[in-house]
C-alpha cells in the first residue's frame, strides 16, 4: 500500500513491522511478513542510516526499534498506523498477532 512512497515492499513490511510490534530482529522480521532475509536486511540498514531505526545488539542478535530523536517520528507511525486499518485482514494479523509458543514444561536450557 504504501510501497510507491517507501520505494519497497520490503521497506514497508519493516516499518509496519515495527510500528505494531516496537522491535525485532531481521530474521523474526522476514519470517513473519514473507520478505526475503537479505532484502529486509538490507532495508534495515539503510533505515539505520538515514536516522529512522536505530539498532543494538543483544548477543548475536542485532534488534531494530524506531529512533525516538527522529525529527517525523509521530507523523510516520500515525500514516503506518492509519494505513494498517486498509490493509486486508489477513496481513493485518500477520502484522499484529505473536506467534511465540509457550517453552514446554520441563525442556531442558
């Protein structure tokens, strides 16, 4: 929906991404939504360095979350937010719903 003004589809999904969810990492990211690993990846990046993410590491794993001293950071999460309500059903909930199954009782660390 929003892939014209973002320049990708994988652009997109990301920023939707973390707009429902606050963060994540690019793998949880690409299998969530359907994009392709190294094509969200490299999105991530280029969000980063434009000042609109930022990242940290959390041991091997490198987490994404909006940039709160972003100067557009209200009017871009209120167009995802706004743009969500027209997207179908189905994408709505991919976008909304965690999919993380309980640890089953007794398994070991």
């Amino acid at each position: 929906m929003l892939e014209a003004l973002l320049g990708s589809q994988d652009e997109e999904r990301a920023l939707m991404y973390l707009n429902c969810r606050e963060e994540g990492y690019p793998r949880q990211m690409a299998r969530e939504t359907g994009a392709t690993f190294s094509s969200l990846q490299t999105q991530l990046r280029r969000l980063e360095e434009s000042g609109i993410l930022y990242s940290e590491s959390l041991g091997r794993t490198r987490v994404y979350r909006f940039n709160p001293r972003y100067p557009f950071l209200g009017e871009l999460r209120a167009l995802l937010t706004k743009a969500l309500r027209f997207y179908p059903e189905a994408e709505r909930e991919m976008f909304l719903m965690s999919r993380q199954r309980p640890r089953l009782a007794g398994k070991p660390l």
